[in-house]
C-alpha cells in the first residue's frame, strides 16, 4: 500500500511539472533584464559617473551631495532625480533592484542593505587619472552600457592627450587645504597637477598621499604657488589656515589658479577642466604661449 501511495505521489508531482512546462511554452518565460532597471547611487562619485553613463530612467536616486555645487560638477543634471541621504531605510523604500556606493561611505547602510538581499556594488576612490578611465569603464559594467562607456573613455583618452602639459619648466605648486591637508603625487589632485605643468612641491618635500603639512613646511618649501579649496559659508577654525599670511603669500601670486573646485573631487571626465583651467594659469605664470 505504501509503494501505491508513493507511485501516486509521484504522477502527481509528474503532472504538476508538465502543466507548468506547458505554461512556460505557452506565455513564453519571465522577462530577464540584461540591466539594473532601478539604480540608487549613495555616494558622490558614483552619482556623477551614473548620470554619464546610464540610460534615460535607469538612474533613480542620487546623494544630495549632487545637488551641491561646492562639490558637484553635476548640479543641473542632478535636479533630475530623487535625492537620497544615504539611509538604509530611504533607499529601501525607493525599491532599488541595485545600489551603488563608495567604498569608505554609508558602510552601516551597505551592511543593512545587503542583510535585506537588494544587491549593492562599491566603488574605491580615484587616485590618478588612469583611475579614471578603471571607473567609467566599471560603471559600464555595472549598467551594462557598454557603447556610452566607451565613447566616453575614448574621448576622455583623447582630450587628456591634447592637455598633458610636456614642458621644460614646471613652476612648484603645493595644495593646501582645510586643517593644513596637502596631497602628493598619488592621489588624483596631484596627478592634476602634473598633467597640466606643475610640480607637486609636496611630493618633494616628502608627502606622496595626502596628509597634515605645518604651515612651517609649507614655508620652507616655498612654492611658486598655492592652491586652496574654495571656503564653505561661515567660518571653521580648520578653513583659517587657508587665510594665513603665509598661504596668502603664494596663493596671491597667481589669483586664477588659487581654487580647486568641484572638478577637482571625483574621478569623473571633469578632471579634464581642472586640468585646462590649472594648464592656462600656468602659462600665464611662464609666459609661455600657447
């Protein structure tokens, strides 16, 4: 009797299989997107690489950190979207099928995001301009547009050409920024600097990343010039640094070439301005024509 109930259980398992191969035959199967139909970007860098790179409705949220000028180079395109501040229970509710995030940000809600299944890749920061290219290309990845990533590396390739700056002479130009932070060589603000004919007087005088200078060093170092953050509204103790006489001493020295902005901060094509605006301030320091 056992054996019966068990060959029973069997055809009916059996039948149940056949009906649903003949449903899948008959309405075809489930649509599979080769694309994340539904993308949430929490991070500054990924937002401004997402907006180059995907499609039309693809993108659904960015940081609010887009719409901030002082840091984005992406304001107008970023009024386009859902502003996200980086919580685990705003993006959930947006429904993302994917989130992107920068590696050393809103950790807690990556951590949060991924114990709820919705599929999150990261992003490391830029630290040169080879970097650069790594980064479209692996948002091409991520959004399958591969056509669009490379058009966009392949003219990224070619305006960095007609910018690198081959030069006899190269003025010293240290960066110096809030709290004293300098950056050397091997970081992207420094690679800026050498693609458009400086020197990274901070590189020389020993600091290759970026860490605290004393206003000591940077004295002794005497740069042809300095370059300085554009301040935020209001007054910080770690922004006076910026305004001591010292700073001023270089920084005056050539006024256009005295800010990095928000071209400056991501590994975006939009190095390429920083690049050309740097480039012209330093022919104008040389004499040179172009």
């Amino acid at each position: 009797m056992w054996g019966s109930v068990q060959a029973s259980e069997h055809i009916k398992r059996a039948a149940a299989l056949a009906v649903l191969t003949g449903v899948a035959s008959l309405y075809g199967a489930l649509p599979v997107h080769p694309e994340p139909q539904r993308v949430v970007s929490m991070n500054l860098c990924t937002d401004q690489l997402a907006m180059l790179v995907a499609r039309e409705g693809q993108l659904h949220s960015v940081s609010y950190l887009a719409g901030d000028d002082r840091s984005s180079a992406m304001t107008a395109e970023a009024a386009q979207y859902d502003i996200n501040h980086g919580l685990a229970e705003e993006v959930y509710l947006m429904q993302p099928d994917l989130v992107i995030a920068g590696a050393y940000t809103t950790r807690a809600t990556v951590a949060m995001l991924r114990r709820l299944d919705i599929p999150v890749v990261t992003f490391e920061a830029a630290n040169s301009l080879e970097d650069v290219r790594a980064r479209i290309l692996q948002m091409d990845d991520v959004l399958k547009r591969e056509a669009v990533a490379q058009t966009l590396v392949s003219d990224f390739d070619i305006r960095l050409a007609e910018l690198h700056a081959q030069v006899q002479e190269r003025p010293r130009a240290i960066l110096y920024y809030a709290g004293g932070y300098t950056q050397g060589d091997q970081t992207l603000a420094g690679q800026i600097l050498l693609a458009a004919g400086f020197a990274n007087g901070a590189a020389e005088a020993g600091y290759s990343a970026g860490m605290k200078m004393p206003l000591e060093v940077l004295a002794m170092a005497a740069p042809d010039i300095v370059v300085t953050s554009r301040p935020y509204p209001g007054r910080s103790r770690a922004e006076e640094v910026t305004d001591h006489p010292v700073v001023r001493s270089f920084r005056d020295l050539q006024a256009s070439a005295t800010v990095s902005d928000h071209d400056w901060v991501c590994g975006t094509p939009y190095v390429l301005r920083a690049i050309d605006k740097l480039g012209a301030a330093r022919r104008a320091m040389t004499a040179e024509v172009e």
